[in-house]
C-alpha cells in the first residue's frame, strides 16, 4: 500500500482533488461554479453538495465581485469565521466580523428571548457602518437565517451582495435555505438539505477568495 501519509500538504491537495474529480464523474456545473463546489466536496468528503447546491443566477459572479470590493463578510458563528482563510482576502482588505458575543446581541437575546445568533443579525445591522456592503455567511444557526430573511422583508432595508446559507441540523436547517431560495431577497449560494456547518460555510468563503484572485479549477 502506498503511504498516503508521507506525502506533503500539496501533494495531499492536489491527490484529494484529483479524486474528487474522478469520482464526480460528468457534471453539468460550470468551470467557475465547479470550482466552489469541488471545495465543499474537498472540506466534507460528501459529493451531496455536486446535486444539492443552489446558486441565484451571477450569484457567484456576485460573490467574487463582493470579495475584490472590500466587502465586509458576517459569520453566524466563531467557527465559522476561524475556518476562512485571512490571507488570501488581505489583499482585498476584507473585514471579518462574528457578532455572536456584541454586548448589544447579549442585551437583544436576553430581551427577546431568542437565540444569540439570531439577535446578531439586529446587531449588525446596527453597528456595521455599511450593511449593503456584507456577505452573509451562515454555518451553523438556522435562527439566524431566518431573521435575515425577515429583516430583508422590510422596503427599506439594505439588502446584502451575497448571502451563503449552510446552517446545518434537524430543526429549521432544511426550512431556512428552502426560503432563502424561495425568497431570494439577495444573490444567494446554498444547497436543501440538511447538511452544512462552519467547515462548508468557510469553504465557500475561501473558494470565492480563491476565485478573486483568479484562480480557477485547475490551480487548486
């Protein structure tokens, strides 16, 4: 048997990707669009997200051109925002936030008795100085999506350039990306089902990075 493990981190890469590859056999994704869904592959081991992924048309285009502006990206949750890649958005001056322990998000979910995630959507609308300039990113809080969503409902408020929604579980998981694809109040990138988590959610980020520095399939 050939010992995998001697090998090097890139060697690993390139051997993983070369896998996943063959084994998703004939697909109708686009080379961009396969780019993103090859590292939600990379990231879980599981080729669901080849059939259940879902983008708004231009959503990645949206995505791509969110991360060269500057665009400031919001996670639901600390992993989340610990698995993206800081390096590869510094050049964009990309400014990571997580809200989940924002003093006025504690005072929100105290008062509203509702989950922190969810009160960090009100935050941010609050303190970001521009909430039309974000990408929201949910991993793991279902919660949370669903208040975005019904925020976004509101004439007047700003609407985001992308939304990532991959809240993973049993409850509500499932129902909030189907309403986000339903609704579509923003370009969007999820998949219906019930999987997900800070380890898809920062996958995603780090593939729209990966894409805005032009980088296409073939170079990772």
């Amino acid at each position: 048997m050939t010992a995998f493990w001697r090998l090097g981190p890139n060697e690993i890469e390139a051997k993983s990707f070369a896998i996943i590859d063959q084994e998703a056999g004939r697909h109708s994704w686009p080379p961009d669009e396969w780019t993103l869904i090859r590292r939600l592959i990379h990231a879980s081991a599981d080729f669901d997200y080849l059939k259940d992924t879902v983008m708004s048309p231009l959503a990645l285009q949206a995505g791509i051109a969110a991360i060269k502006a500057g665009a400031t990206i919001v996670t639901d949750t600390r992993m989340a925002l610990s698995g993206i890649n800081r390096r590869n958005l510094a050049p964009f001056a990309n400014e990571l936030v997580c809200l989940i322990d924002h003093p006025k998000t504690m005072e929100l979910a105290q008062a509203k008795a509702s989950t922190r995630a969810q009160a960090a959507v009100d935050t941010a609308f609050a303190v970001l100085p521009k909430p039309s300039q974000v990408i929201w990113v949910f991993g793991n809080a279902p919660t949370a999506l669903f208040r975005l969503l019904e925020l976004l409902e509101e004439p007047t408020r700003p609407k985001p350039l992308l939304i990532l929604g991959w809240p993973v579980g049993f409850v509500n998981a499932l129902e909030a990306k189907r309403e986000l694809s339903q609704k579509a109040p923003a370009p969007f990138i999820c998949n219906i089902s019930r999987k997900g988590g800070s380890n898809i959610a920062a996958a995603s980020v780090n593939a729209l990075a990966r894409l805005a520095h032009g980088q296409a399939a073939s170079d990772f």
